[in-house]
C-alpha cells in the first residue's frame, strides 16, 4: 500500500499529459450567453473550402473570409468550409454572421471542452465531436459541424485530422459523396472520427498485451505505473464515446433538419461503428483491471520465493548456529570433568565442522525430499 500511496503522488505532482482530462474555461462566472472569448494560444483561423457536384468539384483551397458569401449563394454546388484554429475572432464573428450561426453555438465553438452533442438553431443543425489526435496516444480535439441547406462547416482546433479520405473521395468523381447533398458530408466527417479510434484502442491493446507479459515476468512499479496510465487513457476514451453513441442516436432517431431518410440508412452503420468501440473499450478496461491482479500476484508470488530462500537459509544455519554457540563459550576442562573435554581433542574443531556440513546437507536433502526447494517446489 505504501508504494502504490508513492506512486499516486508522483502522478499528481506530475505534469498534465494528453491522455488527461484539462478542462480551463476563459469566460468568467456569471458572464452573458453568447460572449465570445478565445484562447490566446490557438492557431490563428484558417478557412479551406471544397465546393462540389455531382460533375466537377473545386478544391479551393484557403480562401478569406470576405469570399464566404459568394460561395454559399450558388445553388448549384454543396460547400464544404473546413475551418483550422479557433484563434481569430473577428474571423469567427465573420463566418458565423454568413452562415447563419447562433452565437450560443459560437460560444460552444471556441470553449473546446464541450461534450459530444446534436442541437437544432432553427433550420441549422450544430453537432460536436471529439477527433483523436495522433500524438500522444488518446488525446483528442474538438470538432464543430455546423450543417444548412448546401453546406458543411466543419471547426477544428489545429492543422491536422483523419478526414483526408473524405477530401480524396470528393475528388473522386465515381464517389457517392459527389452524388448527395451536405448531409451526407456530414455522415463521413462522423464516420471517418469515429472510425478514427479504432487504431488507438488498437494500440492500447498491444500495449496491455506487452504489459501482461511484463507483470508475470519482471513486475515492478513502472509496470503498475504503465497500467495505471492505460487505464485512465481508456477511462477518458469511454468518455468520450459515449456521449458520441448518444449524438449519433438522436441523428437515427430525431427528424433533424437537413438529414435525408436515405443518408439516416448510412448513420446506423456509424452508429454501430460507436457501439463496437464502447465494447472494445470496456474489454480493454476489463483487461487493464485484470492486469492489476496479475501484477499484485506476481510481485506476491515474487516475494514468497524470497521469503522461502531466506527462511530456509535461516533454518539451516539455527543448528550450526546452535553448535557454535555451544563450543563458543570455552569453558576449561582442567578445572572440571563437565567443563566440554571436546576441546582437547586434537581433531575437535575439523570433527565439529565436519558435523556441521552434514547436518546442513542433511536438512537439504529432507527439504528437497518434501519438495519445499529444487523441482516441483512450485507444485507443492
């Protein structure tokens, strides 16, 4: 118990990581709905927008803001905003007034703890995700959809997302994605985070794999550390998924503006998508939770063969123990026929080793005989 009580301080003393849960609102208590307050450290915003038909598609690449308008007033093409850094706020402001966004929603945007959700804002539909992030393992960022009639805002926290195979699939004048509308672009943003877990948990279990191996051969408090981490890594997972089962949910159950019965046929299979990685989740956690008692019983079992050797070792130096002592105290025979005579005896002390040796071998050979040491002594 005592080292376990050490290692809880050192994580607690430790600095935050990216498998832990760092929540730091910026708008004081008590201030209006709607303030918009955005971290000084965010990237500044960058707009990158694809605009597509069933026939050709532009990859516009970064545009400025002030172009936003022109490109939501053609009928003809589905638009896809994707927004990178939540740093500028006049760009925001900006963007929001084109597209019609609620600024309780903006609100939502820029404060990046929010809980994976559906809301509708009349005819707009503002939906949050969590994307896993690549470093470190299990960290995950915010996602903002933003969905109306013809396009797509998608609002990320930083450069760099799972979503390039959507953006390879518009190119792809085959694809489906040509052939829908914006709520379908939105079903593959979700598919594609949600889909994005699957390697995380994946490689959280080769590292309980690794770590089960390492708490039966070579326990110790890193291994309890490691474990520990993984742990709250898959605790923090399951948080998130969660919530995001249930956005998904209201997306199949709820008539939410903008979303075709056909698109909802492809939303189920997302949904599902959510299901097998809560069950992948809770079998690793029950893994990692197992892992603590394999641990506990292997440093157990490590510390009984070491209190057997040292208690046999002990056993087998008490008698030769017991000799000395008795030899040790040199009374003198010449002063009485009681007082050990064995001590004049010219081959005394070589006798009294040798009686010593025996015994020892002796008590070895009856320890081995009981299976207490040698083999089998684990089966006994």
């Amino acid at each position: 118990m005592r080292r376990e009580d050490e290692l809880d301080e050192t994580e607690e003393d430790s600095e935050p990581t990216g498998g832990e849960l760092v929540i730091a609102r910026r708008t004081e208590p008590g201030t209006a709905p709607g303030t918009l307050v955005v971290d000084p450290e965010a990237p500044p915003t960058v707009l990158r927008v694809i605009a597509f038909a069933p026939a050709a598609v532009d990859d516009l690449g970064e545009v400025a803001i002030t172009e936003i308008p022109g490109l939501l007033a053609r009928e003809d093409r589905v638009t896809w905003i994707d927004v990178v850094g939540l740093g500028d706020a006049v760009v925001l402001e900006s963007l929001a007034a084109a597209i019609g966004m609620h600024r309780l929603v903006l609100e939502d945007v820029v404060n990046v703890h929010q809980r994976p959700k559906c809301e509708e804002y009349g005819d707009r539909v503002y939906l949050v995700t969590r994307m896993t992030m690549s470093e470190p393992v299990g960290a995950t960022e915010q996602v903002s959809l933003f969905l109306g009639p013809r396009f797509l805002v998608t609002l990320q926290e930083q450069l760099g997302d799972c979503l390039e195979p959507v953006r390879r699939r518009l190119r792809d004048s085959t694809s489906r994605l040509r052939q829908r509308g914006a709520d379908y672009l939105a079903y593959a943003v979700l598919d594609a985070i949600t889909d994005g877990y699957f390697p995380v948990l994946e490689e959280l279990g080769e590292r309980l794999e690794a770590l089960e191996v390492e708490a039966l051969d070579r326990p110790s408090l890193t291994t309890l550390g490691r474990i520990r981490g993984i742990k709250r890594e898959l605790m923090l997972v399951r948080r998130t998924l969660w919530p995001m089962r249930e956005m998904l949910g209201t997306l199949l159950r709820d008539e939410v503006p903008w979303f075709e019965t056909q698109t909802r046929v492809f939303l189920r299979d997302c949904y599902d998508h959510s299901l097998q990685l809560l069950d992948i989740t809770d079998s690793c956690r029950e893994l990692a939770s197992g892992l603590m008692d394999v641990y506990l019983s292997s440093t157990g079992i490590h510390m009984n063969e070491v209190m057997k050797v040292l208690t046999i070792v002990s056993t087998v130096f008490i008698p030769l123990t017991f000799i000395a002592g008795v030899y040790g105290m040199n009374f003198k025979d010449d002063k009485s026929p009681f007082n050990m005579p064995e001590l004049a005896y010219r081959y005394g002390y070589p006798l009294c080793l040798l009686s010593m040796a025996l015994i020892a071998v002796a008590m070895l050979v009856y320890f081995r005989r009981k299976r207490w040491i040698g083999a089998g002594s684990e089966q006994s």
